[in-house]
C-alpha cells in the first residue's frame, strides 16, 4: 500500500490506521484527504504487518533520522502493529520514533500497561491535551468513552513519563488565552512539558 508512508515538511510519518475513537472539532481528516506527499491519506483497508513493513522497504530512508506516528487515525488503535513497527525500523534503519496520539490506548484496549509497552521502542511521545477539564475535553474531542476519557488520557502521560525518555502535550492555539493558562497550570502541577502549537486548518 502506498500511502502508509509519507512525508511532510522533510519528516516522514507512518500513517498505520485509519481507526479512532474520537471526532476533534479540529480534525485534519475533516478539511483535507491528503498531506505531504501524500495524495490521500484515507487507506483503502487496515494494513497488515506484511503490508506495513512491505511500504518500509520500499521507501528510501537514506539520511532519515526519524519518523513519526501520525496518520488519518490513532496510531495505538493499532497498538500490536505500532510496536511491531517501531521495533522493525529501530533494528532495520536505526531512526528514532515519535508517537503523537490522543493518549487513550488505555481505554481503546481495556489495559493500563500501553505506556509500559512501548518503553525502548518510543522514543518521543506528543499527547493531545486540547482541554484543561473533563467536560471541555468532552465538547471538543468527542470521545466514544465520554467523560472518562480526560483522566485517562492523564494517567497516560504520566504513565508515559515513567517510560519513554521525552514526553510532552500540546493544545491548538485557538482554544482562547484563558483555557491555555488553564492547560499550562494543569501541566505544570502534573510536572509535564505542554507545546502550544498552531492551528493549521
Ligand atoms: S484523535 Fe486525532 S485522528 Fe482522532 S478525531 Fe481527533 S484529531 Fe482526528
């Protein structure tokens, strides 16, 4: 399959499932099909393994460094694959990983040991905040679990923090200055390093 690996800005990313259990108010998926190279990001069926490491071997990684779990899904809906992947590229092209994910593995996957798994396989790991309480988080993000999702997804960054060497969340710049303060508190008191990123539409 050509699409499961792109790039974007000089980065490459892994898009490895279309799968999420969410629907951000500020979703890529709703105002573009492609991004990068990619024409289209939409995968015409979940990729196997087979399929994953096929389009790894296909791609030119000459000079890479890193490359990035971010697709047209969540990449821990496919929690197997992503850590399969990762060991696959660290043995094979010696790049470090980054995960961005909405930090809900947990509860995609009835578990509380996502975080644990993927110690000496991420490297890096961005987690969504987008919202400083429970309920806001609800408004924006759509969850399919509802409002247990905000606690677990903060449970899983400092989870995160026990196992992967750098950790950090963001929130979109236009959630307004009030609810920024409010995020940055909420990382500050949590001992977490927060990114205020642009919204790109
Ligand atoms: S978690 Fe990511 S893929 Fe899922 S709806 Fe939100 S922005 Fe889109």
């Amino acid at each position: 399959m050509e699409n499961i690996v792109y790039t974007y800005d000089k980065t490459v990313y892994l898009n490895i499932t279309n799968a999420c259990p969410c629907n951000c108010e500020f979703c890529v998926r709703h105002n573009t099909d492609g991004l990068g190279d990619m024409g289209s990001l939409w995968l015409d069926h979940e990729p196997s393994m087979t399929e994953i490491k096929e389009a790894i071997d296909a791609f030119d990684w000459d000079g890479i460094t890193d490359a990035v779990f971010c697709g047209f899904g969540e990449p821990t809906c496919a929690l197997d694959k992503l850590l399969e992947t990762a060991k696959y590229l660290k043995e094979t092209r010696g790049v470090k990983i980054r995960l961005n994910t909405n930090g809900l593995s947990d509860l995609i996957h009835h578990s509380t040991d996502s975080a644990e798994r993927m110690a000496g396989l991420i490297d890096s790991v961005s987690i969504s905040l987008n919202a400083s309480d429970a309920e806001k988080y609800d408004a924006i993000v759509h969850p399919s679990f509802g409002l247990q999702a905000f606690d677990a997804m903060i449970r899983f960054t400092k989870d995160c923090q026990k196992y992967i060497p750098k950790v950090k969340m963001t929130v979109v710049d236009t959630i307004g200055e009030e609810e920024i303060e409010k995020c940055q508190k909420l990382c500050r008191d949590n001992g977490i390093d927060l990114r205020v990123r642009k919204y790109i539409p």
